[in-house]
C-alpha cells in the first residue's frame, strides 16, 4: 500500500479563529472503509482495500463503456461511482483511478491507436469484448475500409493492469475477432492469450500539477 505522513487539517471558526488543528489518521480511515464494505457483507484486510477499490473501479469503466448509449440512470450511477472512488482513494493515498470523462478519453486514444496503424481509408465498426479484463467492454472502433462492406482488424490489444500500489504490473491483452458479426452488427472477440489473476484494463489518469499520474 502507499503511505504518506499524517495531514494536518487546520479547522477554523466562525470568526476564521484556529480551533484545534486535528491529525488526519490514514489507519482509522482505512479501517472506516474496511469497516463500512463490512456493513454490506464484503471482508476486507487493510492489504485488500488498494486492490478492491480499484476493481470496483474497474467494473463501473467496464458497465460505463457497455451501457453508455442508455439515457437513463444505471449510466449516471457508473460516473458518480468513479468520481466516489476517485475521491476516496485519493483520500487514503493510492494511485489513482479514472473519472467517467477520463474513460471515455480513454477509449477514444485506443481508437486512435489503431486507427494509425491501417493504411488506407477506415470506417467504424462497433466491437464487444466477450471476456477477460475488457469483459462486456463496447467500443466504436475502426477498421479497413473495403468497398460496400469492410471489418475491423483479426486481432487488437488493450492495455491491462494488476497489483496494487506496492507491486503494480502493467502490460497488454490480446483479443482475437469472431469470424463473423451478430446479427445486430456486432463485432465480439475473445481473450486469445494469458493475463494475470486479477487483471483489469489500465485506464490511464492524466498528470496533474500536485498529482500523480
């Protein structure tokens, strides 16, 4: 896990008089969480909260991706959670974890990316991923255009993370295409190589001034 020294908290009164100045106390807040995911029936150990945390992160990217289409409130939820997560770990001192806005930032370099590499004219194509750290992950993304018709690529690779703060992994998952689309015109592919236990898509977060990346 990240440690970093106590953070004095200065509290004033009404007339901006100091009252007392308190000791933020990182170990009472991390058993206030461990505490709190208790209530709702999740156990955690102090060495657990990192990682959970940032799967909870994980999901709600992954759920925001699939159902961003949906004008409803499931979608509002998945961005308020992100921010919630947000905040709280950067309350306790991990690494970041990204807003909905980053996500969606995020998946629009991917498509860029890949993008870069065909030569040639490309149009989008909407593909789903079946499993894996992208599991239920939906992404316009681009592929050869080829006359009337044309598909996205065989193969892509996304950017994955495992670990927590203490011995974060980082790397890349490689997905294969299904033949053909579904009858909606969907694109699916599937996990075509090994990743880590407990590996999740890295969604980089921006570095800001008095921040880490």
């Amino acid at each position: 896990m990240s440690t970093r020294h106590p953070v004095s908290l200065q509290v004033y009164d009404r007339n901006g008089v100091p009252e007392h100045t308190p000791i933020w106390d990182r170990t009472h807040s991390v058993n206030m969480v461990i505490a709190a995911f208790a209530r709702g029936g999740t156990l955690l150990d102090r060495d657990g909260v990192d990682v959970h945390l940032a799967e909870i992160a994980d999901k709600a990217a992954c759920s925001l991706l699939r159902d961003r289409w949906k004008n409803d409130f499931p979608v509002a939820a998945y961005g308020e959670l992100l921010c919630t997560i947000a905040a709280l770990r950067g309350l306790l001192g991990y690494s970041p974890t990204p807003t909905a806005v980053e996500v969606f930032d995020w998946a629009r370099v991917q498509k860029q990316k890949a993008a870069e590499g065909i030569d040639g004219p490309v149009q989008d194509f909407v593909i789903q991923f079946l499993n894996g750290p992208c599991s239920g992950v939906i992404l316009t993304f681009p592929g050869e255009m080829r006359g009337p018709g044309g598909e996205p690529g065989l193969s892509l690779t996304v950017p994955i993370a495992w670990g927590d703060d203490t011995d974060p992994g980082r790397g890349e998952a490689r997905y294969e295409r299904i033949e053909k689309p579904t009858s909606e015109g969907l694109w699916l592919y599937r996990l075509a190589s090994d990743v880590p236990d407990g590996a999740r898509p890295y969604i980089t977060v921006p570095e800001r001034k008095g921040g880490r990346a």
